[in-house]
C-alpha cells in the first residue's frame, strides 16, 4: 500500500481544516510565550493553499509537486518564523524522493528531510522548546515503524504519537530560541505553539492515510 | 551615474515597516546617496515579514549589478532573508550578505561604510562589529552607568592645546566640542568620512576615529575636550582638520 498524489492533497485538506479548528489555541499559545498570531499566520498560509488546490487546472501528479506548492504558498503567506520554517521543511520534504507514490521508507525519508530542513533554517536543536521537539520524536518513531516493518499509514501513525508527546514535553522547558526566548524562565510551564501545530499536521497526514487505505 | 556611485547597497529587514523606513532614514543622513532599501511588515502593512516584499527589495538594490548587505531585525526576519536567498537566482545570491548585527546600529555602521566605496566583505564586516561597540553584558542592579562621557577638569575652563609631534611619530592635540549636541551622529559620521581619505590611524579620546559607532559611544558633549591622537603619513593633516572641524562646530553653531 502506498501514498499518492491524492493522499498528499487529502493531508494539506486535513491540515488546512485542523488549523482551522485550533486556530484560536494556537493563537492563545503563542500569546503566552511568543507575539500571539501564530494561529491567525497558520490559518491564512493553509486557506491560501487550499485555494491554490482548487485553483489548479489539473491535479498535481506527484507528492513532490503536492509539497512544493505547500512550501512556497507558506512561504509567502505565513508571517513570523512559521513561515520559513514550515516553508523550508515542505521544500526539502518535496525533493526527498523521486517516486511519485511512497512506500514506508519514502514516509521516513519525507519526514526527515522536514526535519533537516527546519534544523537547518532554524539551527535549533532539541530540547531548545521549539517545533524541532515536536518532529524529532516523530521521526525516530517513524524510522521505528518502517524498520518494523510497519505499512505507510502505520508509519505516519506513530509519527503522529511521537509528535503529541514531543509537543508535550516542551511544557516544562525554558525556550533558548525564538521570540519565546527573551521570555527566559517565564516560558516555562508553557506547550511551545510551534511544537503544538506540527503534532496537528502530523495527525493529519496519519488520517489522511489511514482513510486511504 | 556620478562619482559617488556606492557598490554596495544595504536592504533593511524588520517586522515593522515604519521601524524599516526609519532605519533607512536615518542610515540615509548618515550616508547620502548610498541605496538603502526598506522591506518592513508584511504585505497589508501589519506587523511580521513578507517573504514577497523582501525578495523584491533584494532585487530592487542589486538592480544595475549591486551588491548587497542585509540587516536584519529579530530573528524570524533573518529566517525570511534566508529563504528568499535559496530560492533567488545564484548570481544575485552571490552578491548578498546576511549580516549578523544589531538592526539599526548594524546599518548606520554598513551605510557609513558602503559610503566610502568599500566592497561587500568590508561592509559586512562593519555591519556586524556594530554588536562589539556594547560593553559586556552589565549585572543588574550594580549601579553602573552609561560610558563617562570626557570633560575638562572641573572647575577649569575647557582648553585646547595646538598640535604636538610626540617622540614615537604620533601627532596629539586637545580641542573643545563647540556644538550644542557635541559628538553625535553627524558629526561622527562627518568624522568618519573626512578621514577615510587620509592615510592615518587617529583616536579620540581613545576611541577609533574610524568607526562611527566608536566616536558615538563617548556621549561627548558641548564643552567636553576631545583628545586627538593620530598615527601614519598623514597624521598631521588628519589632526589639524579634525581640530578645525571640532572648532568650526560642525557647521552647527
């Protein structure tokens, strides 16, 4: 069984419709610790995704296309850090592979190179209560899963339950990086929101799949 | 094209577009004629980065084959420098430099800097010894204080002393801030430029003449004493106009 074309536009729906719905979290995280808009940001990147989607003239034909277009639709439109991260981490994850429908290694190997590219435009590391958190736990859980011999969507699966408990985990940090980072030990006690939208846009892709199958 | 035709232009990046426009405006003053782009806020005018704005600001200052120093505000506006630099064609990116300096200190220094002509990797290197012209970190709560300004001995009246040749080839003279707001930033960046065309090392009270910030940092005043110290071919010239120029005020009396 493995992830197409379609799959990669269900998940950018799914992702736009989760955003969405805790637009108003994501916004009141980022309140606490950060300058408030990241939900507003996320929410305005992923509609005008989608309008691109249904703007195309055919549909994409590959997961590659599908994922460049999310990266520099994000790019453009989402402001604060949100923007050239995710913007960087769907370029990469776009030129991670050449097939157009992916098996469980091509999960892992989208995945990672997400995360290489949000570790590289953001150069924070782990620990540092930042979205890095979030997907470096989702990864190894991923990587666990194919080496299992675990199926796509199972994959995407763990990936998903190693991003909710990386998000998690950032609440007792102290934030080293980003605007949260001149909060200091204020920003203790506090779900990083960056590491919160990645968990929502890992569950999305794990429903995507699981719906495909 | 005249004469004063800068290679280097700086493109200025911050989530605000007023705090972008100042930043240019007061680099401008500083350094007329040097092309310094605004790319602040995010495209309907709130606060944030626009990947769209700064990627047409880069163009816009390395147009006619510029180079290209970007300031930069708080972080998440050097991230959106950096991705409009991956997805730029290479030879454009070729000719930028991402600085890593305070934002408004960072571009005064390059602006003055890129008015002498100075290549990009001059420029940059300007850019980014701004953050060095703070002291270290201070404790809280010590009691310190801003940088002493110099003043004459108390009690005395402020006195300038003519040009002397030291043994070791070194020219010092003493002389008198006669302006109202004393060693700001005109002045400084008066200073700068003045002596970027003659070959000598010159102090101010211990302070590098070349470097606009440095000049800025001794918080002179009307009536402090500047004590000149010049090195190099030129030292005697370089100290007799920087006197003339103290005494004349600047232009501001």
């Amino acid at each position: 069984m493995t992830l197409d074309a379609a799959w990669a536009v269900d998940w950018v729906r799914r992702s736009a419709a989760t955003v969405a719905e805790h637009r108003d979290e994501l916004v009141e995280l980022d309140r606490q610790i950060g300058d408030g808009d990241h939900g507003e940001n996320l929410d305005r990147g992923f509609r005008a995704v989608v309008a691109k989607l249904d703007g195309l003239d055919a549909p994409p034909a590959s997961v590659g296309d599908v994922l460049r277009l999310v990266a520099t639709t994000l790019m453009s439109t989402v402001g604060g850090a949100a923007g050239p991260l995710y913007g960087t981490a769907y370029l990469r994850a776009s030129k991670s592979g050449t097939a157009t429908e992916l098996g469980p290694d091509g999960v892992v190997a989208l995945l990672e190179a997400a995360l290489d590219g949000i570790v590289t435009r953001g150069r924070a590391g782990a620990g540092e209560k930042t979205m890095v958190d979030a997907w470096t736990p989702a990864v190894a859980a991923a990587v666990d899963a194919a080496d299992h011999g675990a199926p796509p969507s199972a994959v995407l699966a763990a990936a998903a339950r190693g991003a909710h408990d990386g998000a998690e985990s950032t609440v007792p940090l102290v934030a080293t990086k980003g605007r949260a980072s001149y909060l200091g030990e204020r920003s203790a006690g506090h779900l990083d929101p960056g590491a919160r939208s990645s968990e929502l846009i890992l569950v999305a892709a794990a429903e995507a799949a699981a719906a495909a199958d | 094209m005249t004469d004063r035709w800068a290679p280097v232009a700086l493109v200025l990046v911050s989530h605000s577009r007023a705090l972008a426009e100042g930043a240019v405006e007061v680099a401008a003053q500083m350094a007329p004629g040097v092309r310094l782009v605004a790319a602040g806020g995010t495209d309907d005018g709130g606060l944030g980065t626009s990947f769209d704005r700064v990627d047409a600001a880069l163009r816009d200052a390395t147009a006619d084959g510029r180079s290209a120093v970007v300031v930069a505000d708080l972080g998440s506006a050097v991230l959106t420098a950096e991705s409009v630099l991956e997805l730029m064609d290479e030879d454009v990116a070729a000719r930028v430099r991402l600085a890593d300096a305070p934002f408004v200190e960072g571009a005064v220094a390059a602006a003055v800097t890129a008015h002498g002509k100075a290549d990009l990797a001059t420029v940059l290197d300007s850019a980014q010894a701004a953050a060095g012209t703070f002291g270290p970190a201070r404790p809280l709560r010590d009691g310190s204080s801003a940088p002493v300004a110099a003043s004459g001995p108390a009690g005395e009246a402020p006195a300038a002393t003519a040009p002397v040749t030291a043994p070791d080839g070194s020219v010092r003279a003493t002389a008198v801030l006669r302006n109202p707001l004393g060693l700001h930033a005109r002045p400084a960046a008066l200073i700068v430029r003045m002596l970027a065309h003659l070959d000598a090392k010159v102090q101010v009270n211990g302070m590098n003449a070349a470097s606009v910030l440095d000049l800025m940092k001794l918080g002179a005043v009307k009536d402090d004493v500047l004590t000149i110290s010049a090195q190099g071919p030129q030292a005697a010239e370089a100290v007799a106009r920087l006197v003339a120029d103290v005494e004349a005020g600047f232009g501001e009396v």
